[in-house]
C-alpha cells in the first residue's frame, strides 16, 4: 500500500526531484489521529509519530535521518535548510527549526517537508540551479506573502529565477468547504482579485495561483493536485472538518 500521493513536476527534466504528500492511512496511531499522523504538535503520542515518519519516510525512498522539518507558526519565514539539520524536527520536536513555515535547500537527498490538514503545501523546484522548497501556505501566511518570501530567499541564496522553477500545489481545502467571514473574503478579494472568493467561500487556490503569477511562473509549469481535503475523510486530515484533535498530513520534496 502507498502511503502517499506521488507528484509529478510539469516539465520535462530526467532529474526532476522527488515529492510526494502523505495519505492518511497505514499508520500507527489510534483514533481520532487514524492512522499515518505525521504531525507531532496535534496530542498524538510522539513514539507513534516517530513511526509513521519512519513508515512514510521508507515509503519515499528516503532515511528518515534525513528528513527537516519546522516549528510552523503560520509566518512568512523562510530557512536555508543545509548538512547539518538533517533530522531535525523528526524525533524531537525541540530541533525543529523555529518559527518558520518555508524551506529551501539545494543539498541533495536531503529532504525538507511542511505538515498541512487543509493548508496549502507547495513544492517548488529550481531545474537552473538545483534547489527546492516546502512551503507551508495557509490563510495567513498566503496573505501575508510566504510565497513571496520563498523566492526572494531561492533569489538570492540560491540564484533562482521564478520563471524557470516548476511547482506542485497539493492538496488542501477546496472553496465549497471554506467559508469566511465578509471582512475577510473582501481583504482576499482586494490583495487577490475578484475570483479568490463568491460571497463567504475562499478559495485559497487562487490566491497561490495569484501570487505564483506575479511571481513570473508560467501556468504551464504548475501541477495542481485538486482534491479537497474536507471532501475526502478517509484519505485526508481536516483541521476544517474535523477540529481538534485530529492528524497531519506531509508533503516533502527532496533533489
């Protein structure tokens, strides 16, 4: 069984990097955490999440000591992710890298990751200069420009020209499902235009679409995974849907 969705990156490259977000089966932890709960933070008991980061991370081909993962604080912080964090944030939740909700890196086999139950995770890749990002895009920090962020620290760690990066946005909570309130789906139509909300349901799709647009990325380089996560109990977590407590799901992207 596949503990995860496998992504493709829409562009033609032999050496694209691999990514892939979690499911939510096959792993340890008992209800209402059911079962592949790669989230520490959410009240689950760390051993079990310990192994269902081992479980995922075998699953991707990947040593779970080389795994990164962040304190997420719904920022618009970004880490250059190198060598030396390998492992951190994966078995105590203490050597998180603090406070941020992106990571880049261009080391290789070194995978960097963002836990989402309804936010959007993005995955960006660099084919110029070999380097990737996790980014951890919810309301708050997509209206606070995470994504922005993201590719300014690529720019100048990294040299990274948006226009050249490909990009997979995950899944994450569809529109149908997010209702907000007046004040805030007119502050999201102001910063994003018209099409990120009808009435109270936000759509925060668009807004990433927006923001990877004027950024320069072309639409023919950005893979959409549509699937809600609300929509989908027995594949997904759903903060939405479920409230607390519940589980996380990860997306992770390694060169």
């Amino acid at each position: 069984m596949r503990l995860g969705i496998r992504h493709r990156w829409g562009i033609h490259d032999a050496n694209t990097p691999f990514a892939a977000t979690s499911l939510r089966q096959g792993g340890v932890s008992p209800a209402p955490y059911d079962s592949l709960n790669l989230g520490h933070h959410v009240g689950d008991r760390l051993e079990n999440v310990i192994e269902n980061r081992r479980r995922f991370a075998t699953d991707c081909g990947l040593n779970v000591e080389r795994l990164v993962l962040a304190e997420q604080t719904h920022s618009t912080n970004v880490a250059v992710v190198s060598e030396s964090d390998a492992g951190r944030g994966v078995f105590d939740p203490a050597t998180a890298i603090p406070a941020t909700d992106s990571l880049i890196t261009n080391a290789y086999s070194l995978a960097i990751g963002v836990c989402v139950a309804d936010c959007v995770p993005i995955l960006v890749f660099d084919p110029i200069n070999r380097a990737v990002a996790a980014i951890h895009a919810g309301r708050v920090g997509t209206y606070d420009g995470v994504i922005d962020s993201t590719f300014a620290a690529m720019g100048s760690t990294f040299g990274t020209n948006a226009s050249d990066c490909a990009v997979i946005v995950g899944p994450s909570i569809g529109s149908a499902s997010y209702e907000v309130s007046v004040g805030l789906a007119e502050s999201f139509r102001e910063r994003f235009g018209e099409k990120v909300a009808d009435g109270r349901l936000l759509d925060l799709r668009v807004a990433v679409d927006v923001s990877l647009a004027r950024r320069g990325i072309r639409l023919e380089r950005i893979t959409h995974i549509r699937e809600c996560t609300v929509s989908f109990p027995h594949r997904y977590f759903s903060h939405r849907r479920d409230g607390d407590p519940t589980g996380r799901m990860l997306s992770v992207v390694y060169l």
